[in-house]
C-alpha cells in the first residue's frame, strides 16, 4: 500500500477505534473518549482530503479505492460536519431525557453508533467501485436509522422505520440497476471499477435501464423528489447533531455516487441523456420544496425541506457539468454543510428554550435569546441565499453554467423556482428572528456556548467561501471535477 493509502485505511479507521473505546471505558469517560478520538480524525480525513485536492491532476485509483478531487471535498465536507457534531452532542444527551436505551448505557450507545456512522460515511468518497459504495452506503441506512429514533419518542420511532423501509426500498431498486450492469460487463461483478463500467458490453438500452434504476434508487436516499418522503420525519426526530450530519455529510456524499455513475457511464449512454436525468430530479426537487419553504413549520422540518432544495440545486450543478456549474457545485456542498450544521445544531438551546419548537413554528427568537437568534439568523440567512452567502454566489455560479451549457430552459425554470425559495426562507429567517417573541427571556441555554462559537466560526468559513467562489472556474480542482471518474 501506498502512503495516501495507509491515510485512507487509517481515516475510517480511527472512528471505529474510538467507538470500541467508547464501549469499554467507564461511564464517565464516554463523551470525553468520543471528542478526544473525534478529534484526530478530523485531522486526517482533512489531510487526506488536502492531498486530493491539492494534486487534483493526478487521482489515485486502484480497485476498491479512489482519492479524487470529488471525494477530496466530501472527506472534508464529511470530517468538519462529523466533528461538530460530536463536539456538540453533549449538550444534547444533558438535555434529553428519553431514548431507546435506558441507563447508564445511554451515552456509550449513542456515541458509538455514531461515531461508527462517521467512519462508514467516510469511506463512501473512497469507494474504489460501485458494488463497494452500494454496500457502504447500505450501511449508513443500518446505523443512522437507530439514531433517527434514538430519542425512543413515538414519532422518531416512526420516522426512524419509514427512513429505514424507504431507504432500503430505494437502495433495492439500485441494486437492480447494478446487477444489470455487472452482467454486461467483461469482469462480471469484479468489474465494477468506476473506470470499467464504460466497458459496458450489454448494448445502450440495457445502460440506460440500469442506469434509471441506480439514480432512482440512490435518490431516494439522497432526498430527491419525488422519493424524498422520509427526509423531513427523519430529520425533524433525529437528535440535532444526528441530523447535522445527515444532512451536511449523508446526502452530499450518497449524491457523489449518483454523479461519479453518470461520469462513469456516459460514454455508453451520452453524455447529455445522462446529465438530463439528474437535471430532471434537481427541477422536481427545486418545485417539491418551494410550498414547503413558503409556509411556517416547526424549525428543524423547516431545514429539512432546505435540504430537498439544496440537494435538487447541486443536482442542477452537475447535470449542467461546465465548469462553472460544476465550481457552483463545490462552493454550495460545503456552503450547505456549514450553514445545515450551523442550524441543526441550534435546535438543542431553542428546544431548551421554547420546547414548543418541535411542533410548531417559532418567531422572535432573536428578541428573547440574542445570541441564538444570532445563530440562527446566520442559518438560514445562508440557507435562504441572502447576499454576501456563498450559496447565493454558487446558485449564480450553476445558473450561469446551465444557460452556457445551452440548457436554458432548465436553467430559467431553477431561477424562478430559486427565487420563490430564497422568498419562504427569507421570510422564515425574519419571522424566526425578528417575529412576535414568545419564548422566556434570561433562560440560561444548554449548548448556546459553543452554538455561538460555531456561528463565529462559520460566519468567516462563509464569507470566505464566497470570496474565492467567483474564481474557483479556473482552478485545476474544477478542470478534474470535469474530468469526472479517473
């Protein structure tokens, strides 16, 4: 094995060791076990993902393992999202009570499961081959359905079997579509290597039949419209910090499969047929979410109807695939994750706060609880594409790469769709904020302490973000995100 390669090994290894230490030490060293392994794998999922992105021009590939410039982004996308929200998950085991398992058992199970989902999202963008991303994908459903319902309230019980049963539904309907393309291909199953799949020797309709049935299984675990029913349910239950990850990391990283499968066979099917496929379920992602957003609803369902529009918006990105999408493409995935993560992670001192939260829409936060409105206006200021935002400046970046790629009609209908949604999530944002208050004032907060930090934190990563946005076109990070599977 190579260097970059024992990094890899050594990237999912980590979480996995932290979780078995998790399992054994005393009571009261969990949570400290859980953030000081936490920790160290940041450091070297972002070193790995540093090294991709780097030396974009030159991937590393084999069999059962890919380093990339894509993966590159979603390992770093994966490895901050992941660290908060084990930085973060404290406060909400302080503050909750309920949970399926009781005990002194509670926070040891919580944090291994984890901690265990982490390491399997983090191998997903090191997927060598499309049979091994099925299986690893199929795994985080097994994981982060047990935290969907970690919380052992009826409605996250249910939300945690509807994820469950419609993921796995969807994850079938790709296998299909994987077990038609390993029998036409000259190494059978061992030839689902990213770059072999362009060896598909079964004729085109056989392609395109296989393809329709990967992407629309993997939509239904991306949060695609029209099979995107168990993302609100699962992300309104799920424990905040759960819920950040799989909206910041699960999405965004299942979604790199469905595009490194368009890339991988499109010189079988074209190239524009298969990049109409995911504009089709980015315009009907975009069109599901828009009512949605437009009226009020409890805080965390109303992020999970962002994530139907963010994830049809990166959808749009690569199905334009110029290099002006596809620069819009990386600016919003990691746009998204710190603004998603941000939010959901706000929910912990505003379910403290105002506990009718969870049911219903709150307003006024930012007149009782200054800083937690602060945060929260930071949210979904960015969510919503509120200037300066780098998801403002990446949705102009997709825009204009849709109407230079000739696909204009498509790239109109995003824009009047995109601007009925920055209208519900803006008007979510002023409401939430600045509306009628409601809440107690002077309440101290569980987790408001390093909520505010991580607002600091992410205000200067956005601004950031989108200060280098309008010249990240010509990098050679875009240049291989266009070539697309090494």
């Amino acid at each position: 094995m190579t260097s970059i390669q024992v990094l890899a090994a050594a990237t999912v290894a980590a979480p996995i060791v932290t979780a078995v230490l998790a399992a054994l030490v005393p009571a009261r060293w969990v949570a400290r076990t859980a953030v000081a392994g936490a920790v160290p794998t940041a450091v070297l999922a972002l070193s790995l993902a540093g090294l991709a992105v780097a030396d974009a021009a030159h991937p590393v590939t084999g069999r059962w393992i890919v380093i990339d410039a894509a993966g590159g982004l979603l390992l770093a996308v994966i490895a901050v999202t992941g660290l908060t929200s084990v930085l973060l998950s404290p406060a909400w085991l302080r503050g909750s009570s309920g949970s399926l398992v009781a005990g002194r058992r509670r926070d040891r199970v919580y944090y291994a499961v984890l901690l265990v989902f982490w390491a399997v999202l983090l191998a997903v963008p090191l997927a060598g081959n499309l049979g091994a991303a099925w299986l690893l994908v199929e795994a985080t459903t097994a994981a982060s359905a047990v935290l969907v319902g970690f919380s052992g309230r009826r409605h996250a019980l249910e939300a945690g079997w509807k994820y469950l049963i419609l993921t796995s539904l969807g994850l079938g309907v790709a296998l299909l579509g994987i077990v038609i393309l390993a029998a036409g291909l000259p190494g059978g199953a061992g030839g689902l290597a990213w770059q072999q799949l362009a060896t598909f020797g079964s004729g085109r309709p056989a392609a395109v039949s296989a393809y329709l049935l990967l992407l629309t299984g993997l939509a239904a675990k991306i949060g695609w419209a029209p099979v995107h029913n168990w993302l609100p349910d699962a992300h309104s239950e799920a424990p905040p910090p759960v819920s950040a990850l799989l909206s910041g990391a699960l999405l965004p990283a299942v979604l790199l499969i469905a595009w490194r499968s368009e890339r991988a066979l499109a010189p079988v099917i074209g190239l524009h047929p298969a990049q109409r496929v995911l504009i089709g379920f980015g315009l009907a992602s975009l069109a599901v979410a828009v009512p949605f957003l437009s009226r009020p609803m409890p805080f965390k369902r109303l992020l999970a109807y962002s994530s139907l529009e963010h994830m049809g918006v990166i959808a749009l990105g690569v199905g334009f695939g110029t290099p002006l999408a596809l620069a819009g493409v990386a600016v919003h995935i990691a746009g998204h994750a710190a603004a998603k993560a941000l939010g959901f992670h706000c929910a912990t001192p505003l379910l403290a706060h105002e506990p009718r939260a969870a049911s219903h829409p709150v307003t006024g936060i930012g007149r009782t609880a200054p800083a937690l409105g602060a945060a929260i206006g930071v949210s979904l200021g960015a969510l919503s594409g509120l200037p300066p935002s780098p998801l403002f400046v990446s949705e102009v970046l997709i825009l204009a790469g849709g109407f230079s790629s000739g696909r204009s009609w498509a790239a109109a209908a995003a824009a009047v769709l995109l601007a009925l949604g920055f209208l519900g999530l803006a008007h979510a944002a002023i409401e939430t904020v600045a509306g009628k208050a409601h809440g107690r004032d002077g309440a101290r907060l569980p987790g408001l302490r390093p909520v505010a930090a991580l607002a600091g934190v992410s205000v200067i990563f956005l601004l950031g973000l989108a200060a280098v946005a309008p010249w990240l076109a010509g990098t050679g990070f875009v240049a291989a995100l266009e070539r697309g599977v090494p």
